[in-house]
C-alpha cells in the first residue's frame, strides 16, 4: 500500500485473554444468570421442603476379644471349662454382624415384611411403631408379593376398605372385617387395629407396602457401617442411616440382640448334645453297673469271702497293677467303642459329636473338633438357607469324609490298646501261675471286682463330665457388651442445606454460562472485532454503531449522536490515511448484500460534505441498486443508461440530495441483462473522469465481491477501497475474502469498517457511544499510533 504515497498499516500482536471483555460478554446476560439462579434456588428450596431426612442412628458394642481384651465374664472359678474360653475376633465379628443371614432374621422378628405409608401432598411418608393406626400380620406371602401396594380406609371400629390393582391395572376395592383372615393370591394376612393410634374418626389412608425381607436385608446390610472405635480397642460402632429414627433404633438394638443369641444359642447346642449323650451312655453304665455290684454280692455270701491270703499278697498286689492298666485300657477302648457306635447309629450324621472324654490322641481330637464346627455352620446355615443349597451339600460331603476319617482314626488307636492289653494279660499270665495255689474262688472275685471298678471308674467319669456341660449350658454368656443403645442423631445428614444450596448456585450459574457458551460456540459469525484482528491484516478504519434511527441518512449537521460521531471519525481516519496524497475515488463493497454498504456510501458521503466537499455517490450496483430507494427517491435515469446510450450526458444522470446540500447520488437505472460485461465499458472510465473534475469525492456503492466480481472490474478507476463487515451477520469463513484481497492487492488500498456494534454486546469497539470530544481524539490517537507501528 505505498503506491501514491498511502501510509500502511501493521497489524498488531496477539493480545492476552481480556478478562474484563469476556466478563462483559457474559455478564450482558444478567438477567438469565438472575433468572437461573432463582430458579434453581426455587427448585433446591422445593426439594428440601419436600426431601425425606435421613438419621444417624449410633450404638457402641465392647466385643470379647482373645487378642484385644480380657474374658467379658469373670468365671476364672470355671476357666477349664470350655464355654468360658475366649476364640473370637473382632474383624470376624464384624462380618458376622454384617451378614446377610442375621439381617434377614433381624427383620423378620421385627416383622418388617410390611411398611406402612401415609399419603403426602407430593410424596408417601413413611410411619412406624404406634404412628402406624392398623397393622397387617403376614401369614403367609408369595414371592410375588414382593413389591405389591395396598391402601387401607378405615370405615369404623370394625371395619376397613381394602384397595389393590388387578393384574390389568384396575382398582378393586373390598370391605373387610378387623381381624378377618384375608386370602389373597399373593398371600394370606390380618388387619388388626392398633390400639395406640387407631381412632375411627381419622379418615386417613394408610398404605401399606410388602417387602421381600432377602432384597430388604442386602439393602440395609449395604448401608450398615461397622467398625471399630480405633485400632487398639475391641469397641465398635454400629451406624445405620435411616429416614425413620424409631425404625434404625429397633434395627440396630435388635441386631445387637439377635446376634448375641446365636453366640449363646451355639454354645449351648454343644453342650446340650454332649449332655444329651452322656445321659444315653450312664442309662446303660447303671444298669450294668448294678449287675457287677451284685454278682460281687452274690459271690461274696456264696463263698464266705472276707480275706485274701497274706502268702499270695505279693503276687496279687503285681497282679493288681497289671489288672489297673488292664482296666485304664478297657476304659479307653469301652469310650471308643461308645463313639464309634455312636456316629454309626442311623440317625446320628448330622449331630454333634461328644468330648473324647479320656483319649488324648491329637489326631483324633483335631477331626472332632472340625467335625463339630461344620456342624455348627450347618445348622446357622439351615436357619436362612434350604437344605439343597450347593453351600449345605459340600457341608454335608465335607461332614461324610470327616465321619469316615474319625471311624479311621478310632479303629487305629483300638488297635493299639488291643494289643499292648495283650501283651498285659501275657505278661499277667505268668503271675496267675505263681498263684495257682490260691483258691479259684479268690481269683473269680478279683475278675468280679475289676469289672466292678471298671464299671464305676467309666461311671464317676461321665457323670463329672455331665455336671460340667451342665454348668456351661447353664452359665453360658454372649460375646459382646453394649454400652451404649442405639441413639438418633438431633439433625438430619441429608438432605444437607448448604451442599444442596451450593449446588443450586453453580447450577443457576453454570448453566446460563454453558448456554451462552455453546450459542458463541455454534455461532460462525463475526461477534468481535478480535476476530477480524486475527484473520486479516487489513487495517480497521472504525466502527459503526447500530442505527436505532430508522432512517438512511443520520449524518447532520447538527448531530451529536454516537452514530454521527463514529462517521466523523471514520473520515477523520480516512483522511489520515492519505497523507496528503489525491483519495478522490473510494469503493465501498463487502461479502454479501445486508451488510451496510448503501447506508455507510450516503452517510460517509454526507459526513464528507459537512467539511465543505463536493461528494457524489455512485450506485454501482447493477444487478440489485437500492440507493433510491434507501433514499425515498423517484427512480429516473442512471449509469446502466448513461453506459449503453450515447445520448445519456452525467449531467442527466446526477441528482442533487436537498437533504444534504452538496451531496448528489447517481443511480444505477434499469437493471442490464449482462451487468459484468456491461461495467468493463471503456465508458465507466470516461464516467469517473468527468465526475473527478467536478466533484471532490466519489464514492462507488458496488456490488458484494463474495457474490460477484463486478467490484473488481472498477479497480483500475478507483483510489482505495472500503470493506464493509456486519457484525453477527458476516460469516468468519469470509473474513478471508477480505485477506485474500489485501494480500494480493487485488483492490487498492483495502480498508475496514465494522458495522451494526450493539450496546452492551460481545461485539467489541474501543469506544463508548456517549463520548465527547475528548474521547475521539482519543481513539484518533490510537488509530494513528497503530498506523505509525
């Protein structure tokens, strides 16, 4: 752009993010920000209005543990006992308190296969204990009763409606008596009135709701938090969240419960089945006891028995310790025997086997005690769970191999005592012979009696035995300790007010910011003057303000207006720009029709006369001429004539504007079927020529250059060019028509002007549209600065 002397212009550096410009973007908006927020604190106000609460409920449980802390009970006086002897773990009882299985029997025994609703204005809300005016006591249910929804209306002391849907959606309603058995297809159930609430005169109805108590478990182990106090104690909490309080306070209290009573429960099954066969074997022991005692009787007042010979004393007394050993071992194998035969009796597969008694053999002892324990696991296992269950057959298979290793385990160790009580009796054979001389009658008492002592010896045994598991039946203890009762919490945990305000906050906030965001994001037309900034180089001769006026021509004489002082600074810039140099003829085009060519050509050319020029205006577009019409003049004879008859003269076609005096416009006239061909006329130059003698300024109204190429035929007449860019009308992707052209120089001297800004738009300018002098000569400064960089 240095041909005929024009000063050219630099772009400037990419600038920093403008922080106060993206506030203003956004904050024009206000009022959907406002709006938004209000909304969403109406909503969030509505939801905690009408949201259920939901209550901590606490309790704080001391577990005996072998590792953590001494014995709960003090019973050192019965410490060999077994009962008393501490095997549990604090992380096992925490599982076992959250399990499934003790849940399920947790409700169940607080019968909470029903819930009780009463009817909301917006939602149900949930009533328990004496809240609750009638009750419905389960029978029997059906699985597909499970989810299934009645509403209860009290008619009057003695009777109620019942309202169900069918199977087809269709309300049924049914009269019935309090206390009448109701069979239905999902199960069998009474309504009985609550004596603390019931009150005939309270209409209200009551809905209630079955559960399925297995779903309801998981649901309630799920949201159940156990744990401990702190790593070194054995005291838990147990924390339940529960819209109800009394509800979460019955669940945790009698979760308490019920898990103590299966603690004791399996204490006590142990020592009721080992009662139980002691009580079987001193039947038989009596019995055979009495018999031994009076064949001595009997023997003894035969014979006349009253001494043993002092010369066979000797022998007796070695025969005696043998006979002692003998009968230790026929102790032993007679207790074998009773075991033996007792997991051999039909019937027996799935008890507890008893204590080994006497035999201390650590093979033995290990598989009874296995044994036992599934037992035990079986039978917890059979209280929630069916006998067919995978989990209870490999039980029972591991039981079977178990029962086949102790009968192994038993005959080996009789194997053993038959033959060292053989090599007993050989080694007491050799004394009988020495003894051969004392009367037989002495040595049939002595056989007698070690019958006698080893009936009595296995009685006395057994009987001790019997006292003890009777004590551990009767002193058994749980293994746990509550201090302290399950207790509500005075304020809800949720809905929490703060959060959910908070929430509403960045809500109403974020989504009007989203909105506007995505809308600027989806928008591909120009909005700032930024983005012109960064697609063309092209120096921006100034902004235009939107025109509220209405009309065509603002620029007066006697004008203040923002609009008419952006036109002054316009040709202030204009002017600047040629530095002393002839601009006589300008183009005025732009990318597509609508953006403001018409109105900037009259306007510029108003402002330019109000300096004391001469200015036409010339409407060179052929192929859609509106500057008549934009004027509100009569249409007459224009340059389409004047080019293609030679008896047109300019001054024919050159029309004053009495609103402007010194301001004339020329017309395109009638609209040429070959426009192109008709604006390469040599007479277009002859035209220019004669108006540049008459007139101090032309400006040429042309044609969109992204439309048609008729502006580029006047290139060769004109002096600079002007490009108009409509804010939110201009498309972003024909900004680069506009570089393309001052890249190639395919129009003289190109220049930009902005037009349509908005007040308190996205559509940047860098002036305020209520300036005065000192604000233009401002931005006259700056305009200047950026053309001397």
């Amino acid at each position: 752009m240095t041909e005929q002397g024009f000063t050219p212009f630099q772009p400037e550096e990419a600038e920093e993010i403008d922080i106060k410009a993206l506030l203003h973007r956004y904050l024009r908006y206000w009022w959907l920000f406002a709006l938004s927020v209000i909304v969403a604190f109406g909503m969030a106000f509505l939801y905690l209005r009408y949201a259920t609460p939901q209550y901590t409920i606490k309790s704080k449980l001391l577990i005996r543990d072998d590792k953590k802390g001494a014995d709960l009970g003090d019973a050192s006086a019965f410490s060999d006992l077994d009962v008393f002897k501490s095997t549990k773990n604090v992380d096992n009882e925490i599982e076992v308190l959250n399990a499934v299985s003790l849940m399920e029997r947790v409700l169940t025994e607080l019968s909470l296969q029903t819930s009780y609703f009463k009817q909301g204005t917006v939602h149900d809300v949930e009533i328990y204990g004496p809240a609750v005016p009638l009750k419905v006591i389960v029978g029997k249910l059906h699985p597909s009763a499970s989810g299934k929804t009645l509403i209860l209306q009290i008619k009057d002391n003695n009777s109620f409606e019942l309202e169900e849907e069918d199977d087809k959606g269709k309300s049924i309603i049914t009269s019935h008596k309090f206390g009448q058995e109701i069979q239905k297809p999902y199960g069998v159930f009474t309504v009985v009135a609550a004596a603390a609430s019931f009150s005939p005169t309270n209409a209200g109805k009551v809905i209630v709701h079955f559960n399925d108590l297995t779903k309801l478990a998981k649901n309630y182990s799920s949201r159940l938090s156990i744990e401990p106090v702190n790593k070194n104690a054995s005291v838990l909490w147990i924390s339940l969240t529960e819209p109800v309080q009394e509800k979460g306070k019955d669940i945790i209290n009698k979760l308490v419960e019920v898990y103590n009573k299966e603690a004791v429960e399996d204490k006590n099954q142990v020592a009721s089945n080992t009662i139980q066969f002691i009580d079987e074997r001193l039947k038989f022991l009596t019995a055979e006891l009495s018999d031994v005692e009076k064949n001595v009787e009997q023997y003894k007042r035969k014979n006349e028995l009253t001494d043993v010979s002092s010369e066979a004393q000797l022998y007796v007394e070695r025969a005696s310790e043998y006979n002692k050993q003998l009968a230790e071992y026929e102790i032993q194998l007679d207790i074998l025997n009773s075991i033996q035969k007792y997991l051999q009796e039909n019937g027996q597969q799935y008890q507890l086997v008893p204590s080994t008694l006497s035999i201390h053999d650590p093979t033995l002892l290990g598989l009874i005690g296995k044994f036992n324990e599934l037992q035990l696991e079986r039978e917890r296992m059979l209280r929630t769970t069916q006998p067919t269950n995978l989990l209870i057959q490999n039980i029972n298979d591991q039981l079977a191999n178990l029962r086949v290793n102790i009968l192994e385990n038993l005959q080996n160790i009789k194997k053993g005592l038959v033959i060292t009580q053989s090599n007993l009796k050989a080694s007491m054979a050799s004394f009988d012979s020495r003894i051969q001389q004392v009367p037989s009658i002495e040595r049939e008492l002595l056989e007698i009696q070690r019958q006698q002592g080893i009936k009595q010896g296995l009685y006395l045994y057994l009987l001790q035995k019997r006292e003890e598991s009777a004590v551990s039946l009767a002193a058994a203890v749980s293994n746990s300790r509550v201090l302290d009762g399950a207790m509500a919490g005075d304020q809800p945990v949720a809905p929490k007010k703060s959060l959910i305000y908070l929430a509403a906050l960045l809500l109403g906030l974020g989504v009007p910011f989203a909105c506007i965001y995505v809308k600027d994001l989806l928008n591909d037309k120009v909005q700032e003057k930024k983005e012109v900034e960064q697609a063309t180089a092209t120096p921006i001769l100034g902004e235009l303000a939107h025109n509220d006026t209405g009309s065509t021509l603002v620029v007066e004489e006697d004008n203040r207006s923002p609009i008419v002082e952006m036109f002054r600074l316009v040709r202030t810039n204009l002017q600047f720009t040629t530095a002393g140099k002839e601009n006589k003829v300008i183009l005025v085009t732009s990318s597509m029709s609508g953006e403001g060519k018409t109105f900037f050509s009259i306007n510029l050319g108003a402002s330019l006369v109000l300096t004391g020029k001469k200015v036409v205006v010339l409407g060179f577009d052929l192929r859609r001429p509106r500057l008549l019409q934009e004027l509100g003049l009569p249409p007459g004879p224009g340059i389409t004539n004047y080019l293609i008859s030679d008896d047109t003269t300019v001054a024919d076609i050159v029309k004053p504007l009495q609103a402007v005096p010194g301001l004339f416009v020329v017309s395109a006239g009638p609209i040429p079927p070959n426009p192109a061909e008709l604006m390469m006329s040599p007479k277009v130059g002859q035209l220019l020529a004669e108006l540049k003698e008459a007139y101090d300024f032309i400006i040429i109204d042309t044609a969109p250059v992204g439309q048609v190429t008729d502006a580029f035929t006047l290139a060769p007449y004109i002096d600079s060019s002007i490009y108009i860019v409509r804010y939110g009308y201009t498309f972003r992707s024909q900004l680069e028509i506009i570089h393309d052209i001052y890249k190639h120089q395919k129009l003289k001297h190109p220049l930009l002007v902005l037009n349509d800004a908005k007040q308190g738009s996205s559509y940047g300018y860098g002036y305020s549209y209520t300036y005065g002098e000192e604000q233009k000569r401002e931005w006259t400064q700056k305009f200047r600065k950026k053309v001397k960089a």
